[in-house]
C-alpha cells in the first residue's frame, strides 16, 4: 500500500517488543548480548544482521533512519550527534587525499571553516562557484574534482539552486552530489528526485523542531553510504539513543509543522515587502525571489525562514533585535518559537567582510525562523521593534 508523507513518518516504527508497546522504547543501552559466540561472529562478519554496539547502530537510531529515508527516498542512512558531525562525515568518509571539492559559494559558516580550513591540513581542497554564473561551472571542474556540495536554501541568504541542473552536472562530470536539505526539510524537498548522491541534515533544526537535542543525518545510495557506515563506526560521531528517539518522534508531525511554518513565513514576507524600514526581503516563494520559479519547481512551499534587510546596517539590525519582545534572540533555526539572528555577526562572522557580501549578507541582514505562534502576533513584534528601532 503506497503511503503519503504523512502515514509513513508515523506509521513507520520498529518491531514491537513483548510487551506489545503502541510507542516506541528508548533502547538506553551501549551495547547489545549475543545468544552464543557463534552468533557474536556472524554478526561482526556480517553474515547476519544483528546490533552490536550503540556507536555503530541502536534501534532508536535504525528507527529515525527508516523514516527519513523513506521521506527523502534514499537507500540507507546514519544518524550523527549533531548537523555539523554529519557535514563532516558526507565529506570526509567519501574524499581522500588529493581530492578536490567544487561548492556553492553561499554555504552556511561552519561547513565554510570545514573547506577552507580543516579538509586542507589533509590535503582536500575546494573552489567556490556563484550560482549567478552557472554557463562557467564547467571550467571549475578539475582532474581531481570528486563532489560538488551544496544547499538550497542556503543559509541565510535563502539562494535556491536547480536541483535538475546539479544533478545533470554531477552527472556529465562524474561528480558525487551532497545536498545539504535542512532548510527546506525532508517534506518540502526531495533532492535525490534529481539525482542527489547524498542527502544531508541538521536534524536540530526542523526535523527536532522544538529546539531539545542535537543530531544530524546522513542519507544517500547503498554503495555511498557503505563508505559512510565504515568512517562512522570507527570514528564515533553516532547520535544516542535518547535524541534518535525525540528525533524519530518529531518526525510524526513534521509535515504539520512544515504547513504552519511556511503560511506563516510567507504571511510575514508579504505583509513586510516594500516596507519603508527595509532595503528588501526575501523568500523563496516570494514571486521577487530571483529563483521563484526554481523554487516553485523543486519545493512543496518556501520553507519557514525569511530575511529582512534592514536600513541603517549592524546599529539598526543590533536596535531592532533588541527591540522585540516575542521573539527569541538564539543561533538555532526551525524551533516552534519565532528566531531572530543577525548572521554578520554570529552565524557567518567567521567569514570576512568580502565574503559575506559575496553571498548577500550584508550588515543590515536579519535571519527570521518564522515560528508556530499566530501570525499577527509575529508580525505585531516585528513591526513594533522596526518602528522603535529608527
């Protein structure tokens, strides 16, 4: 029987044990028994499936796993301690010395650190591409390139990329393409549709939701993710059972959620745009987006996150932040609560000044996770905090 989103993040679930529980248990434990050495053999030699030890797999995280990877419609998975820790292992497990990685420009800040600063001390190396001049991605590709990497939306600057695009360029290139999916989430956007190799996600953000525990996921094809099961397991960056279990939770109403994020931040976008106090805003299923119809295209609805430019720069931005009263002032994105961030001086103040104004965050830009709370009231205290912040 062929489900929607909505019945298999549900209805997906682990075998019920004897004591015929309707939810999930959490398997609090480090390790798993084996009926006889034998069994303890074949089960190290993969002869036969079986749990061994939490680091490499525990129900909780096999469970969250079934989900995702039956909403993003890839073949296997492995659930990391944090968003970042999942960074990491998509490029590190598939990459060795001598690689080369080819990336979108606009790419949130830590995965920046990770390609200019730490995969070079092991002798991987990246180049940039603008997604404004896509005709000359070609003549970026290198004899030793191996992935390209990118996000849509980026983060923060909510650039969208044509997935079809990437897809027939990893393609004709021979290229492993990793999508970093937490901005649009799992029900909104579908990169291995599009020939995505790999799938990535800050599970922290929407598929959590409610801003409790880290955890990260990274999905992909069969032969790939091989790779990846083997660099995890001996380099330890597993989730614990107990934020699988939250994880695998959240993902029941997940789509929900998504719904009243999205009317909400498109609500906000429109009442805002044109708005006097602003130098512009932007959402991908505004029709002023430059990639609108790319992101009509390739996403279910614009996701939960607009930006306000604001007029007055890093004072105005820091005067208004402060002005709001509902709002909460925190790094994380996708919470049930409305967020507010100023990236130029947080979440991408690594970067240099030229940097983030190549990928469009100015000083004067806002980073707003649209919440759950009642429209009106979002817009109330976005309003009020621009009037008294002039």
């Amino acid at each position: 029987m062929s489900k929607h989103f909505e019945t298999e993040s549900i209805r997906i679930s682990p075998s019920k044990s004897n004591q015929r529980e309707h939810s999930a248990p959490i398997y609090l434990t480090s390790s798993f028994t084996f009926e006889s050495a034998e069994q303890a053999r074949a089960t190290f030699a993969d002869e036969i499936e079986g749990n061994i030890y939490s680091r490499y797999a525990n129900p909780n995280s096999s469970d969250l796993i079934e989900k995702v990877c039956a909403a993003e419609g890839t073949e296997d998975g492995f659930a990391t301690a944090s968003g970042m820790a999942a960074m990491f292992g998509s490029i590190a497990a598939l990459l060795q010395q001598g690689d080369h990685v080819l990336a979108a420009r606009s790419l949130f800040g830590s995965t920046h650190q990770l390609l200019t600063r730490v995969f070079p001390k092991w002798g991987i190396t990246s180049t940039y591409g603008d997604i404004s001049d896509f005709q000359n991605w070609d003549q970026l590709v290198q004899p030793n390139t191996k992935m390209l990497f990118i996000e849509t939306p980026s983060n923060p600057g909510l650039e969208i990329i044509d997935l079809e695009w990437a897809g027939k360029f990893a393609a004709a290139h021979n290229l492993i393409l990793v999508v970093d999916n937490c901005f649009a989430s799992p029900y909104l956007q579908q990169p291995a549709k599009w020939g995505a190799h790999i799938v990535t996600h800050s599970a922290t953000k929407y598929i959590d939701g409610q801003g409790r525990v880290l955890g990260g996921l990274i999905l992909g094809k069969q032969d790939l993710m091989k790779e990846v099961h083997f660099f995890a397991r001996h380099t330890g960056p597993a989730i614990s059972p107990f934020n699988a279990w939250i994880l695998s939770k959240s993902m029941e109403t997940l789509g929900v959620r998504m719904d009243r994020h999205c009317s909400n931040a498109l609500k906000v976008a429109e009442y805002f745009e044109g708005n006097s106090e602003l130098i512009g805003v932007k959402y991908p299923f505004l029709k002023s987006h430059a990639q609108y119809q790319i992101a009509k295209k390739q996403m279910l609805q614009g996701g939960g996150v607009v930006t306000l430019n604001l007029k007055g720069g890093v004072a105005r931005a820091q005067r208004f932040i402060d002005q709001l009263q509902m709002i909460s002032i925190t790094a994380n994105l996708g919470d049930s609560r409305s967020i507010v961030t100023h990236p130029a001086s947080t979440t991408h103040s690594k970067l240099s000044q030229e940097e983030r104004e190549r990928v469009g965050i100015t000083d004067g830009l806002v980073r707003l996770s649209v919440g759950l709370e009642h429209q009106d009231d979002i817009i109330q205290d976005v309003e009020r905090a621009l009037e008294k912040s002039k």
